[in-house]
C-alpha cells in the first residue's frame, strides 16, 4: 500500500524553472489504483500515453527506468540528483525530455529523475508527477466525471471551485531544500495537529506525538505486531507500527468519520521537519472520495462533493 516518497535536490544545479510552460483547460481522466492513488496519463515527447502518480509531496518529477530507456533519453547533466525516501536516499539520474504534455498543459525544460522500477512498490506506474508541475496550476480532481485539470488560478475557470468548503494551506520548505511543500491544520478527534498534504500515498499516517495525544501509547507496544512488521523496514523504523481504526478526521467544516490512520515514526517526518512535533500525513486515501482543488498560488485547499462508491482500477 506504499509508495516511496520522492524528493530531489539537484547536486549538480539543475534547479532553474522550466523555461515554458502552458494550460488548456479541457482536462483528461484520472483513476484511483488498487492503492488509492490519483493515476493519470502523461505523453512525453509525443509518445505514450504514460500512467504517472498525481504527487504533492514530490519536490520533482520522475521515471521509471523502464520508460527512460523506451524514449531514449541522456542524461541531461554530470552528477546525479539525490532522492529522499521514505526510508532511504539514493541517486537518480537526470534526464530533460522536450515536452512533457499532461491535461492540456505542456512544459518545456523540466529536469526529471529517472530510478529503478520495483514493482511491488509502485505497480502499473511509469512515474510520478511532482510539485514541480502541480504547484503552477490549480489542480482539480472532478470526482464526478472523474477528470483531472490544471488551471490557471487567476483565471475565470478557476473562480468555479472557490465556491467549495475552503482551507488555508501553509508553504514550506524543507530544510536546506527552497521548495515548498503544503500542510494544513486538521483535527483527529479532538486533537488539532499539523498535517502534509501528500496526495502521493494511498494511507494517511500519524507521528507517535500525535497518537501520544489521542491516547494511544507507544508502551503499550512493547512486541511487533504484524503490520509493525510488515512495514517497520519500508517505513525506516525500528519503533512499532500499528493502526488506530475508527478515528474522526475534519478539515474546517468538513469531516470523514470511521478512518483507519497507520501510526509510525517513519523518517518521511524527519524529512518534512515534523519529526519534533505532534504531526499527520494526510494522503489519497482521505480526499479521494472527494472533489478537490489545490490552488497553491492563493494557498487554498477546495473540498467539493463527496461519492460514495471509489472506482479502483487494479
């Protein structure tokens, strides 16, 4: 039910801004994965179609080895990009294609990562779509037509969806890393904790601070259990992992009851800078019942209706 969470930081200084980048607003589908993930398809260089990861808590786009080798791509530049995971780094290699098209809009003079596909981990996807391309849209996901689009955030289309429930989103970056990434407060019963926005990952996850406060405690979980040792090593722990079942999330006015939570001090809070706090990751699996825009140039989640039934695709 993981995905590695990417982050790049270039070692070589390759940081500078696409050189052109442009939106239609005609939109594409998306679907939800057997893991709860927001999927959608990419074209690079004319060809593909491609099935990329929608990812919020990725600071750049990425490949799969696999696709890189099927387009033919250089490296781009010397040196690697290092990727920060949830449990591990390592070094990718960075490759700019020409145009890389998705829901209308085309950019030109990305860099992108390119790693080794594990299936186990990411089945049935070809790369992962970061916040180097999202945060320059407002990003719909049409629940009810199930199509994904990206907006000029000034623009009249975008004026739409502010009439949803709204949030304030807080930028961030990581450290020594100038890249933004997006939190919120949210309420976990009664408690109000800082929480990632990471539509990357198909499970929402608390710190063991954050269960702390809800009552649930880390000495009552002297032995493994199951899930702790399912997932211990993905996660990059050595302290257990469990589950908190039943659990009211809010956002604003906005509330999901009876969610399941997966409680563990994983390093993706170290890497977020939540390690030393109270902390929440809220991922797909919270959001993808929903209609939702993220409009990142005004900081502002939108929570549109909700569905009962989520089409999955294997």
């Amino acid at each position: 039910m993981w995905r590695i969470v990417i982050l790049f930081v270039l070692v070589c200084g390759a940081c500078a801004p696409p050189a052109h980048a442009t939106s239609q607003m005609s939109g594409q589908p998306y679907r939800i994965d057997a893991s709860g993930r927001f999927v959608t398809a990419v074209m690079i260089d004319g060809k593909g179609p491609f099935s990329f990861v929608l990812d919020t808590a990725a600071s750049r786009t990425l490949l799969y080895d696999h696709v890189q080798a099927q387009l033919g791509l250089p490296p781009s530049q010397p040196g690697d990009i290092t990727v920060y995971g949830i449990n591990t780094t390592a070094s990718a290699l960075p490759v700019m294609p020409g145009v890389l098209t998705v829901a209308g809009a085309q950019v030109t003079g990305l860099t992108l990562g390119v790693l080794p596909h594990v299936e186990v981990n990411t089945p049935g996807v070809d790369g992962i779509l970061g916040i180097d391309v999202l945060a320059r849209y407002m990003l719909v996901l049409d629940r009810a037509n199930m199509r994904f689009l990206l907006l000029d955030p000034d623009g009249k289309d975008a004026g739409d969806f502010r009439k949803w429930a709204g949030i304030s989103l807080k930028p961030r970056p990581l450290r020594n890393i100038p890249i933004d990434f997006w939190y919120m407060t949210a309420e976990f019963g009664a408690v109000r904790l800082n929480a990632l926005l990471d539509l990357g990952t198909g499970i929402s996850m608390l710190n063991w601070p954050a269960a702390e406060r809800l009552g649930v405690h880390k000495k009552d979980y002297h032995t493994p259990e199951a899930l702790s040792v399912a997932l211990r090593d993905l996660l990059g722990t050595d302290e257990p992992v469990v589950k908190i079942t039943g659990l009211t999330v809010s956002l604003n006015r906005q509330s999901w009851r009876n969610r399941t939570l997966v409680v563990a001090n994983s390093d993706i809070f170290t890497h977020f800078n939540l390690d030393e706090e109270p902390a929440a990751i809220l991922g797909a699996d919270l959001l993808g019942d929903n209609s939702i825009a993220v409009d990142f140039a005004h900081r502002r989640l939108y929570i549109g209706d909700r569905f009962s039934a989520k089409p999955r695709a294997d």
